[in-house]
C-alpha cells in the first residue's frame, strides 16, 4: 500500500512538473532580438485595457473609473452607474474604486512593460482603449520620459464610454490626424444604434528618420459580443484605406481587431480582406507564438498589423518590414499570470496589466528617402494639468 501511494505521489509530482515547466516555457528567458540598429524603426500595438484618469468627461459615460468617494457623495454619478443595462455593470460600476492610486500603479505597470522593448519602448506606439488625451499626457509627461515621445494624438470618438485609440512617438507627425467613421452598412435598426457608436479608425502620418511620411493606422473593431458583418465591414474599411494611399505608400494597420481564430477558420477575415492589401503579422512571422489573447484557454491573434506592399521585400517603400521580428511581446513577469497569460488590471491587488500581450515589429530602411516630407508639424507634449477636458 505504501509503495502504491509512494508511486501516486511520484505521478503527482511529475505531472505538476509537466504542467508549470510548459506555462513557463511561454515565457522566453529573455529578449532575444538583437540590438535596435540606427536604421531600423520598431513599431507595438497595445491594448492597454481601460487607461482612464480619475476625472468625469461630462459627454462620456466614465462612471465606473471614477472614484468611489464620489460615487458615495455625487447623486449624479451614482445615477451614471445605475443606468448599466444589467446588474454586473451597475455592481461593478458603483462598487469600483479607480483613484489616483489605482491610476499610478497601473501606469506604473504599463511603463514596465513599454520600456522593457528595446531598453527605451518602441518608435511607435499604437494604443487601444484608452479614455482621452488627458490620461496620454499624464503617462508621457511622468511615466515615459525615457521613451521621449513627442507625439502624442488622440481624437475622440463616438463611443459614449470614453473608449478610444491614440497614437505617441519619437516621430513628428506630417499633416492632420483625420479620425475615419466606418461606413456601417446595419442590418437593423438596432444594430444601426450601436454602429453608430462603434469607434473609428485613427489616422496619422509620421516622418520616419530618413525623411519619408508612414502612416499608421489604428483600429479597434467591435467586439465578439457583435455579429460577424461587423468586423468584416470594419476589415473592408480598413483595407479600402489601405488600398487608397497607393502602392508606393508605407502604411502599417493594426491594433486589436477582434478576429478569433475560430471567426477566422470560418470566414477568412485576414486571408480574404487583408491579404490582398498587404502581409498580416502572423501569416508571415511569429511563428512561435500562440496569440495575444487567450479567452476559456483557447488563444487568438485579436491584435494584429497590416504592412501595406511597399513594406515588403519587393515593395517599393525606402523601409522594408522584417518578418523576424514580428513578436508577441510577454516577457515582463508583471504582465504574466501563470507564466503564460496575460495579467489583466486586479483592481483588488492593484496588480496587472492588461487582457492582451503587445505586437511588436521592426522596420529597416533600405534606401533615401523617395517622397521626403518638406515641412513638419512639431506635436507639443502638453502639461497634463493644462491639457484636462472640461470635466464635471
């Protein structure tokens, strides 16, 4: 009997072994790319999940990320929280306490991990749900100095939450940021109300070191709580504005697109809609990777970039995007649940990040610039105290 037990116990150990050895294992030991070089341009898309600051935007529905002292003496804001649709969001919303502590440490963690690429963050950071320009400053200004953004664009959007996509660089921008409505095409007239809310795609042209303009798109689409024609009306959006800059543009789309791969297997969203226009990042790299989100264990590429022709091997751009260095970024233990998972916020523990690993990519110039920008726009990192909406 005890031989029985003692051979049981030795199963135990080697199973639970197993089992921490492979959630380790996703983790590399280390950032494995070489050095940036002087010609290369590194691009991250990241959804940060929720970045809002602490203060009522009074045109937006922001309730839940206030604090809970003023949920507890502000009528109107508790009014806020009890006019959710169920009693999960009206709980979550009134019992929430997003405060200047809360604020800090979360920005606190998101800085860890955007540092961590390349020792000083990425050229260009593609930024997803993140409240107003407000919160961008605040992380920039106290947070970032180390990444020495001077770009920082955010325009607001229709969703009445307060969820938007933003954009900062190292880069100065060329031109205006232009916040493109999706043309939604609804099958209802419910449907056509929430369309109407679904947020837009942001637009900005930056000058890259040599002298070229590349265009950056950033994407939220709706959500797998939507139908299908959703996203693919989104996708169709996208690669139209893709396909409109011309063959000769450099254009990386990208951010969280919502695509599981499960959708994918049975509709093609990225092989049909996206292929056409341009390399999808985990076609053509990343071939380690399992996704950057994981939902019930299974794993998607939700996020995901879109290099337009010019920036592949035969293309025509002055930088070429290089597929090796296409990366699910998850090497930050303070983003790691498991040694495998994203980390979201804990609002409880203050501990976390955010639901979705960052995509990273580097581009490498190839040649001078073909187009070069005459004149550019210096983008003013602005004092957050100065830069703060009207709020309530």
């Amino acid at each position: 009997m005890k031989k029985l037990l003692s051979f049981k116990n030795l199963i135990l150990v080697l199973l639970l072994s197993f089992t921490v050895g492979c959630a380790i294992s996703f983790k590399k030991k280390q950032w494995d790319l070489p050095p940036r070089a002087a010609d290369e341009v590194t691009v991250m898309s990241f959804n940060v999940e929720n970045l809002f600051d602490t203060t009522h935007d009074k045109d937006r529905e922001d309730w839940t990320y206030l604090p809970r002292s003023l949920k507890l003496q502000d009528p109107d804001v508790r009014k806020g929280c009890e006019q959710n649709d169920s009693a999960y969001r009206r709980s979550e919303c009134l019992s929430t306490d997003w405060n200047e502590t809360q604020l800090d440490k979360k920005l606190t963690n998101l800085t860890q991990v955007v540092l961590d690429v390349d020792g000083n963050g990425p050229d260009v950071l593609m930024l997803i749900e993140v409240e107003n320009e407000n919160v961008l400053n605040i992380w920039n200004a106290k947070y970032l100095q180390k990444a020495a953004y001077k770009t920082i664009v955010l325009l607001e959007g229709p969703d009445k939450r307060g969820i938007d996509v933003g954009l900062m660089s190292r880069f100065p921008v060329v031109g205006k940021p232009v916040l493109h409505p999706i043309p939604w095409k609804p099958a209802n007239d419910e449907d056509k109300k929430w369309m109407e809310r679904s947020r837009g795609v942001l637009e900005v042209t930056l000058k890259a070191p040599n002298g070229d303009p590349m265009t950056f798109l950033v994407a939220h689409f709706p959500s797998q709580a939507n139908p299908t024609y959703w996203r693919q009306q989104a996708a169709e959006f996208v690669a139209k504005l893709i396909k409109d800059k011309g063959p000769n543009a450099m254009v990386i789309a990208g951010g969280d697109l919502n695509i599981t791969h499960e959708e994918e297997e049975k509709v093609h969203i990225f092989r049909d809609t996206f292929s056409p226009v341009g390399a999808v990042s985990h076609f053509v790299g990343c071939k380690d990777c399992d996704g950057t989100h994981n939902y019930r264990k299974s794993w998607s590429f939700l996020d995901a970039h879109i290099y337009s022709k010019a920036l592949l091997a035969e293309g025509a751009g002055s930088y070429q995007m290089e597929p090796n260095t296409i990366d699910v970024i998850r090497y930050s233990d303070v983003h790691l649940k498991k040694g495998k998972y994203p980390k979201r916020w804990d609002y409880d523990r203050m501990d976390g990040v955010a639901d979705h690993f960052p995509l990273y990519v580097r581009l490498k110039q190839r040649g001078p610039a073909k187009t070069p920008v005459a004149d550019e726009k210096k983008a003013e990192v602005k004092d957050p105290k100065k830069s703060k909406k009207t709020k309530k």
